[in-house]
C-alpha cells in the first residue's frame, strides 16, 4: 500500500493510492497516518478497506510528510563507499549516526530555504525507513520485522555548518526545510528487498546522483538493529540511511551548490518522486 498526508500544512488528512495512482480520503476509517495507522493491527485493517469505494482527492493537492508524530529523525552518513570517498573521509567501521530535528520535516515538494548566507546548501537522496514497531536491542535478523514502510528523502545539508563549524554534523543538517519526505509511505511488504531499489537526483533538470540501495556499506537491518542498540526506536521515528555519490561538496572539477530558483527534483524506484524549489531567507 500506497499511504499519504495530504492538504495544507497542519491540516493534511490521510490518504490512500487506488491502482491508478490516484490519493483516495481514508478519513472515514482513520484519523490520521500515525503509530497506529502503520501499526502491523493497522495496516492489516487498512488492507481490508474497499480502496475504489473511498471518495477521490482531486488532482494537484498538497503532499504533507506521509506519517504524524515522529519523534526521532535519524540519519546516517557516509554509507556508499562512493559517496564517502567524494567527501575525502574513510570509509566508517560502524554507522555514522546524527540527527535531523524533526521539526525541519516536510512535505515532498515543499520549497527548500536556504539559509542566510549560506553558500553550500546542498542535496542527498535517500531511502527512508518508517519504524512500526517499537524496537529496542533488536537482533538483525529480526530488524526489518519492525519496519512499517519506506520512503524517499531528500537529506538537504548546509556543508559549512556541518563541516567547518565543529565536529558534530547535526548544526547542517536540520535548518527548517531540510526533510523533505515523501510523498508515500509504501509498505514493507510492497517493496519487499529494500537493498534492491533505484535512486536519482537531479538539479535543474541535470542528472546528478545515480544509485541503488544494493551498494549500502550498512544495510537498511544492520541499521535498524545497530540504532535500536543505544535508542529506543518507536512507531513513527524515520531513519534516513545515506546517499550515493554525486552531491554538491563533490562535483568535479569544482563543487558547486544550490542557489535560489534552482529545482531540486528525486526519485526512488517504487517509492515516487519529490521536487523542491528553491528560496533564499530574506
């Protein structure tokens, strides 16, 4: 299943994806996306629903983050050997691990800010993990079971600060409109092997990033049971897991980066496509 959020901000409904891609209004069966909606109970009253007896949303509604009250945005660097040697760092022996503030979550196709002054805001795709189940010291080979979804997220960061403004990563990383997130949650058991998917990102129409999910130094279960070691991870947190080669900070021969009007569009096989315009703070 395809489920979404959709409407304004602050008054998004839930929403569901009939077969030919169109958002149906779930709000006569559920209140919102939300831990108990992605709960393995909810899900599988959600599989009972008649999809094409729900009223249809009409088309060009806004797409809000496709699940309520996460409580941790967690992300995790350097986990495309590619990608980390762009970034002339080593490739790490455990996840990386920093945090995105959940309140720089947003919609899919919500615009991206650009800070004040900044000169090196810059993109990352990457496949995002909707925890179902709360999961605490859970074994890898248990950890997908507590998975509710997956979804595609742009890991919009702000290199200065996150490089050259200390050691920790987290000051570039969760400026407001740094998550976009969306514009579905699809189910686990629809996109079955989460190491086998297609990601693209382009800017202005150039196709920058282009990898799959399979060269991950830390798989999507490593993952989840490497955090779930040291936090108690709970229905509704998203994990966001690395991006493939081809950000800003390494394009050749000279880095270059995102300024105002750019169009950031992105995209993973199964998972749908964002697209962000860019502003600048005034």
């Amino acid at each position: 299943m395809k489920l979404c959020r959709y409407g304004a901000c602050g008054a998004e409904k839930p929403g569901i994806l009939d077969a030919e891609g169109r958002i149906r209004d779930l709000s006569s069966v559920i209140g919102d996306i939300d831990a108990a909606a992605i709960s393995p109970e909810g899900i599988e009253r959600l599989r009972q629903v008649d999809i094409d007896a729900l009223p249809l949303v009409p088309d060009g509604v806004r797409y809000g983050v496709p699940v309520t009250g996460t409580r941790k945005f967690i992300a995790i660097g350097l986990n495309y050997a590619d990608h980390a040697a762009e970034s002339n760092l080593p490739i790490p022996s455990e996840p990386v691990v920093f945090n995105k503030w959940v309140n720089c979550l947003q919609g899919a196709n919500d615009p991206i800010v650009i800070p004040r002054g900044s000169t090196k805001t810059d993109w990352e795709v990457e496949l995002g993990v909707v925890i179902g189940t709360a999961a605490h010291d859970v074994a890898e080979a248990d950890a997908l079971t507590h998975v509710a979804g997956y979804c595609v997220v742009n890991d919009v960061s702000e290199r200065h600060w996150q490089q050259e403004r200390g050691p920790t990563w987290d000051k570039g990383k969760g400026f407001p409109t740094f998550g976009p997130v969306g514009p579905w949650l699809v189910t686990a058991d629809e996109v079955g092997d989460p190491q086998a998917l297609g990601m693209w990102l382009a800017v202005n129409g150039r196709r920058v990033q282009d990898g799959n999910t399979r060269t991950m130094i830390f798989t999507v279960a490593q993952i989840v049971a490497y955090c779930s070691r040291f936090m108690a991870l709970e229905p509704g947190d998203i994990i966001t897991t690395g991006t493939p080669p081809g950000v800003g900070m390494g394009q050749k021969p000279d880095p270059w980066y995102l300024k105002e009007g750019d169009v950031v569009t992105l995209g993973i096989t199964g998972l749908g496509e964002q697209r962000q315009e860019c502003l600048r703070t005034s």
